[in-house]
C-alpha cells in the first residue's frame, strides 16, 4: 500500500466519521434550564430524575424534558362568600404566593399546575372558613391566615404545590358586630 492509499482511506472514514457525527448530533438536543426552572427528566416513558440548573444535551428519541416554572405567583382571591360556624354570611377575601413544591408530581397529577391548583384552594378555603366564626382582631387574623395556611398546604401537597405568604384581606361576618367610628365628621 502506497502513502496516497493510506491518505485515501483516512480521508474515507475521517469523511464516514463526520456523516455519523451528523446524524447522531441531529437526535440530540440542547435544553437550557434557568435558575428558576427545573426539568423533569423522563426515558423511555418513566421518571428518571429532576434536573435543577444548567444546560443538557438530550437524546429526543428516547427522551423528553418537560421544563416547570416553580417562581412564585401572586393570587388574589377576593369576597369569597360564605356561612360561617353560627350559619351567618360572612365574607373573605385573601393574598398568597403559589408555588411548585415538587416539579415531578406538579405536572404528572396537574395538567395546568396553577391554574388547576387554584380551583382546588377555593374548595378547601370554603371548608375551612365555614368552620370558625370572622374576627377582626389582628391576631384573630393572623391565627386564622396560619390555619388556611396550614390546611391549603396539606391538601395541596398531594399535587406538588404550595402556598406562602398568606395574608386576609377582608374578612367580616354577619354574626360580628362590626365596629363603629365615633368622631367628628
């Protein structure tokens, strides 16, 4: 075999190897996840892991990342009607950030995570106000935003979602007198 043989035939499969190179970069992809993202990974159809920050490349013919925004979003929920514990109309109107707790669960149990999880806070805050009586004490309010708290996240974490930084807005009742101002007018 002469020299112009050998450089024949390294540039045959230098030329075979690029091709491969090729078709083999065309079933990957690069996924990017930020900082306030994370990327659940699943091959084959199972679930593999949660990836947190950073760039990936993914094989897209045997695997798929979904990407879940777990940033906080603010919701409002304003007059919530009500009966209360003595059956008097009451109203409630209350702030909080919704979250992603667990990315995996988020999107496997919620096809829409906030907008689903939403529906489900209403649910659950009707049942939990009904069973006290509106107060307007600050610290009444504060002991009662603790609850709501407290039972929103134990019914919410079955889906993978939380909630913080819960504050009432408006609560009064029909059963409570509300209070007058006197003064001058």
């Amino acid at each position: 075999m002469n020299a112009d043989d050998i450089w024949a035939v390294v540039f045959l499969l230098g030329g075979a190897g690029l091709l491969f190179l090729r078709f083999y970069r065309r079933r990957t992809v690069r996924v990017f996840v930020t900082d306030y993202q994370r990327g659940v990974r699943f091959v084959n159809g199972a679930f593999r892991d949660v990836l947190g920050p950073g760039c990936y490349y993914s094989n897209h013919t045997r695997e798929q990342i979904t990407i879940v925004d777990i940033r906080p979003k603010p919701v409002v929920f304003e007059r919530i009607f009500y009966e209360d514990a003595f059956h008097a109309p009451s109203v409630v109107s209350f702030a909080a950030e919704l979250s992603v707790g667990d990315p995996y669960r988020a999107i496997t149990q919620l096809k829409y995570p906030i907008n689903d999880s939403i529906a489900i806070i209403r649910d659950q805050l009707q049942s939990v106000v009904s069973q006290s009586i509106a107060n307007t004490e600050p610290e009444t309010r504060d002991k009662s935003a603790n609850e709501i708290t407290a039972a929103l996240n134990s019914e919410l974490e079955k889906l993978g979602m939380q909630v913080a930084n819960l504050e009432i807005i408006e609560m009064w009742s029909g059963s409570v007198r509300p209070e007058t101002i006197t003064g001058a007018n």
